[in-house]
C-alpha cells in the first residue's frame, strides 16, 4: 500500500506499508514497468485485513503471488481473448490446483476469484458489463482444461474499479487494463 510519493528537491520518496502476504515492490514494479531504483523506498511492516486474522504460511502466499501475477489479455472494446494465451490458463490450473493440495494441510479454504477488468478512468454499466463478460469468457475457458479445480474458482466483474495498471499512460496500460486477473480470497 502506497502511504505517500513525492518529489521534493529531485529526490523521488515512496513511502510504502507492505504486507508479507501480499506482492513484493519489485513485482509491483515490474508489472507496471516503473524502475524503483530511481525512488528512495522506505517500507514499513503492514498485516492487511484483507487476509483476515488467520496467519497464511508462506508457501500459500507466494502461490497466491504467482496467480496474481497472470494477466489475461483481450482485444480492444471486445471480449475476444488476444492469441496465445492458453499457456497461462494451463499455469493457473496447475496453481490453482497446488493451492488445493496444500491448503488442505493447513486446514484453509479459499476460493480463486477469475476477475474480468476493463479499460478507462470512470466506472459505468458499459464497463461492469464488459469485465463481467470477460471473467466468464475466462472462467468458462479455464474450466475447459481445468475442470478438476473447478469448485475453486468463480468469476467476477470489476469493470474500472481494480484496475491492473492505476494510471493508464499509454496503449500498453489500456490493453493490461482490459484483461483478467487471478485473486485468492480466502473463506
């Protein structure tokens, strides 16, 4: 969670509270292509209430991590997956399915939220339904090749409300906008 960033006197500052569960900076950096080198980083330890008050052991996190970190890209205004994305389908099934196993040692259930998302800076019903239409177009592909996990995974449409990219610059930042994530929530 950002706290603050600025830039006093050219020095770049980035306060920062971190969860251990959650993303790494440098993850977060690397998806939305930012070079933190060029920040004077100062972290502060965070325990978010999005986990809940169940400790998540580390193994669980960072399978947690790697889900989030699979972005499923579409084509513009559409709800037609770009070409070549089967191949992250294939490695979500294959998380989603290690999370199963281990989640059952440490006595956790959860639920995988497929999570349609869409382009643009203001919530609408256009946007709602064009990210609700995408979570289920990626839902409904995922169980075609991951039908044993599928009482894992439900869809969700967010429309403008999570965004991937927060600040769309670019045509690049729209398309990851216009996508599908992978979010665990635990039950």
């Amino acid at each position: 969670m950002v706290v603050s960033a600025k830039n006093t006197w050219g020095k770049n500052r980035l306060k920062l509270l971190h969860d251990p569960r959650a993303r790494t900076l440098a993850m977060l950096a690397g998806e939305q292509n930012y070079d933190v080198a060029k920040w004077n980083v100062e972290i502060r330890p965070y325990v978010s209430p999005i986990f809940g008050d169940s400790e998540i052991p580390e193994e669980l996190a960072e399978i947690a991590r790697q889900l989030a970190s699979i972005v499923l890209l579409f084509q513009p205004n559409s709800d037609e997956l770009e070409v070549g994305q089967e191949p992250y389908f294939e490695r979500a099934g294959e998380l989603v399915a290690e999370l199963t196993a281990k989640a059952v040692d440490y006595g956790l259930s959860f639920k995988v939220d497929i999570v349609g998302h869409a382009a643009g800076r203001e919530q609408s019903d256009e946007a709602l339904r064009v990210s609700s239409i995408r979570a289920e177009k990626a839902y409904n592909f995922f169980l075609t090749i991951n039908q044993d996990v599928a009482d894992y995974v439900q869809p969700v449409g967010v429309g403008t409300a999570e965004p991937v990219v927060r600040e769309e610059r670019t045509e690049e930042d729209k398309l990851r906008n216009r996508s599908v994530t992978f979010k665990v929530v635990l039950e």
